[in-house]
C-alpha cells in the first residue's frame, strides 16, 4: 500500500513579523508548505494574482489544497491563519474551552494592541522620512506599557495563555524579538526575556525565523 501524501500548502511569505508567524506554525505543525515570496518592498501585494488570494493586500496569506472537506481553501489574515491551522491539526490552540478562551484573549491582544504598536514604533523611529519627537516617544511609551502588560502576565505563567504553549506565543514573539529597535531594554522584562528565550530556542521556530526567499525568487516576485 502507498503511503498518502499530504499536498503543500501555499505560503505567501515575506519576512516580517507576520510572515513569521505562519513560517513558524508550519514548521511547528510539521505541514508540508510551498514558499512563494510576496516582495511587498516592490508592490508585489498590490498585484491582482495576490489580492485574488489576500483582498486586503497583506501578507500571509495560505491556499490549502487539502482544506474543510477536502476542497481547497485560501485564508488572509495571520492569526485567523494561525486558528486554522491549530483546529487544522489539533496543536497549539487548545480544545479545552477555558484553554481556548485564553489563547484567543492573547491572540486578540496581540492584533488589536501589540502589533499595530510596534509597527508604528518601527515607523517612526527607522522608516519615516521625518522623525518626529512627539509621535516617536508616544508610540515607544505605549510599547513601554504593552511590554509591561505582557511581563505581568508571563510572570504568572510559563507561557502567554498559561502553562502550555499556543499559537499565542506564536503570534507575539515575532513582535519582541525585535525589542532593540523598538526602543526597549529587555532588562526591564525579566519574565519576557525568560519567555524570549525559551521560544526563540524551539528548532521549528528558528526555522521559522531563518525561511527566506533565494535571490531568484526575490527577482521574479518584484
């Protein structure tokens, strides 16, 4: 007998944090993926191929040949990717409803706080062409804030949503692993720094870190 193959899933890839994310949980899950690179540096998400796939113009976004039903199924938006892919396999997004609770709480705080945080800690404080006083120190006392959020809570828990590691953790340790240029001292955060380094250690995460797209790839994306 033929041992069944599982088809790859797409993956709509750069390498930012969100684009992390889903390298990370694929690596995590052990799904076999397809990178194909989205150089959004040269308007590659503005494309009518990829806005087919992702209307909103962002990376990632997946097509899983062997979705609900067995029929094909292409998602945009990276924790929706995330929750897919853990009922998808049944790892990292707990089945217990408490558990699941929890993970969604932090996987919520996540979009709606840390991240669009950072990002505009990232843009005014590297990519802006005019640094403005006011918007940096704004954004970096609100990361400062978040920060300190998140090591309260990792001071009560072993991991983001409690004692197991989830797509949580997933989801927000691409954002502080660049705390450098975020303007935050990590020395502040013991229980982050902690956390830090015990998911940044996990060989499907440094995978996930590591996915880049070849230079002939970059090329034929941009």
């Amino acid at each position: 007998m033929s041992a069944v193959t599982t088809p790859p899933i797409d993956l709509y890839y750069w390498t930012t944090p969100n684009g992390w994310k889903i390298s990370i949980m694929l690596e995590e899950c052990g799904l076999p993926y397809r990178m194909i690179p989205i150089n959004i540096g040269k308007g590659a998400q503005r494309e009518p191929g990829f806005l087919a796939v992702s209307p909103n113009g962002k990376i990632p976004a997946i097509v899983d040949p062997a979705g609900p039903g067995g029929e094909t199924i292409a998602l945009f938006e990276s924790n929706a990717i995330l929750q897919y892919l853990g009922r998808k396999t049944g790892l990292f997004y707990p089945a217990d409803e408490r558990a699941r609770i929890a993970t969604d709480i932090w996987l919520f705080w996540q979009a709606a706080n840390f991240g669009p945080v950072l990002g505009q800690v990232h843009h005014y404080r590297i990519y802006a062409p005019e640094k403005i006083p006011y918007a940096i120190e704004r954004c970096t006392a609100e990361a400062t804030r978040l920060y300190g959020v998140l090591d309260a809570q990792l001071g009560r828990h072993a991991y983001v949503a409690g004692d197991d590691y989830t797509i949580a953790d997933i989801a927000i340790v691409t954002w502080a692993k660049l705390w450098e240029r975020q303007g935050q001292d990590i020395a502040d955060f013991p229980h982050v720094r902690r956390w830090l380094d015990a998911v940044k250690a996990r060989p499907a995460v440094l995978r996930g870190f590591k996915l880049r797209p070849e230079p002939e790839e970059v090329a034929a994306s941009a």
